[in-house]
C-alpha cells in the first residue's frame, strides 16, 4: 500500500455528490500542474529539462495557451523547440543514436512519434491519480463510513472505474475486492440506466410524429452527460 496522504482529499471529494469525484480531483490536480508548470517549474532547471524533453499533449498546450503568463510558455516554447529542431537532426535510420535508450537505432520518426505520445503535465498527473486510486483502496479496506460515501455517488467514469478497479484488484484481499467491485459496477449501472433512457429520449425527440414534444432537462442534457461519463 503506497503513502496514505490522499485520503482527505479524497474523502472531501466523495463528500460531494455532483457527477465524478475523481474527475473533480483530477481538474484540480490539473490546475495545479498547470500553474505550476508556468510558475515555479520555470526556476528549477531540472525540471525545466523534463518540460523540454516531453513537451505537452495538444490539450494542455491548449489550455497553457488560455492562461496569463505568455512569457513563460514563450520561454517553454523556446527550449522546447530546439530541442525539436535537434531531433530533426537525427541521420536517417538513426545512426548516431544518442536519444531514445529504447531504440538505438531510432531516428526523427520514431523519436517525434515518442515526442508527440508525451506530455509533462499528464505524467504527473498520472502519477498523482495512481496514489489516489491506492488511497481508495486503502479506505475501502479500513473506513466503513468511505463504503457509504462511494456507493452514494451518482456515477464514476469509466476512465476512473478503471483506475480503482486496477487498484483494488492489486491490493485488496478477494473479498473485500469483491465489496468494492459490486458498488462500484452497481451505481454505474443504475446511472446508465438512467442516461440511456434519457439519450434514447433525446434521439426519439427528432421524430416528426414528436414535434411539438418538450423536452425533458434530462433528456436535452444527456449528450453532455454520456460524454462526461464516458470519460
Ligand atoms: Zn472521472
Ligand atoms: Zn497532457
């Protein structure tokens, strides 16, 4: 079982009853990261290497193009693309093989396809949420009050069913694994009932012979919704 620090956090957001708690987590988690990586990552060299080297998914880029500090991600993008243009340089079939440890023999095409898969704030986002789902795991086995939290939740998304699942599985013992995997997939399935209702409800509403037919709010929100739980 790794550290336990998570566990307010995490219990503050099992509190709250407002879609996925883990993908409230991971939006804060995300902003964190991503101040940070225009804030006080900017001071630290080393860490400043691991931004050049990984570089961001287009999301994040996105999103650190949205924030106020443009020097800073003028700066990144400076570092950033040298260290491109330095790849580029690579002989083909990689002779001088000086990058990728993986592959000796790799040149610009396999290092920009290694480049394009990377992203610094997801891996340390990745890294932070694989300590959450050990957490959950660890109040599963230890706190009947967290049984209740989780299995009154609305839903969790698939992407975090996953995660805790994976985590559960590894280090709980068979039974109390079993526990959590009927909660998790019993509100989960009584969400979906729910919201396939409420999709085909939606698509029913494009018939002519429904013209006229109001909408239900659930019905109108559910695109949205399945999308939010197909996460
Ligand atoms: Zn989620
Ligand atoms: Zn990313």
């Amino acid at each position: 079982m790794s550290e336990k620090i998570f566990t307010i956090p995490i219990n503050e957001a099992f509190d709250k009853h407002d879609g996925c708690p883990m993908c409230r987590l991971h939006q804060a988690l995300e902003e964190t990261n991503l101040s940070y990586v225009l804030g006080a990552a900017m001071m630290e060299p080393d860490v400043r290497i691991k931004m050049n080297e990984l570089g961001f998914c287009h999301d994040h880029f996105a999103k650190l193009r949205s924030m106020k500090n443009k020097l800073a991600l003028a700066l990144i993008l400076e570092s950033h693309l040298a260290d491109v243009n330095k790849l580029l340089d690579t002989e083909v079939g990689g002779k001088k093989g000086l990058f990728s440890k993986k592959e000796p023999n790799a040149d610009a095409g396999e290092k920009l396809a290694e480049l394009s898969d990377s992203c610094f704030a997801c891996k340390r986002i990745r890294s932070t949420e694989l300590r959450y789902f050990s957490n959950i795991a660890y109040l599963w086995d230890s706190d009947p009050k967290f049984h209740e939290k989780l299995k009154s939740q609305p839903y969790i998304c698939v992407s975090h069913t996953a995660g805790i699942l994976e985590a559960g599985k590894r280090e709980l013992k068979a039974d109390k694994y079993q526990s959590l995997y009927e909660a998790i997939t019993t509100l989960n399935r009584n969400y979906l009932e729910k919201l396939r209702a409420d999709v085909t409800a939606f698509t029913v509403s494009f018939d002519h012979r429904n013209a006229g037919v109001p909408l239900t709010d659930d019905a109108r929100e559910s695109i949205e919704k399945a999308l939010e739980f197909l996460n």
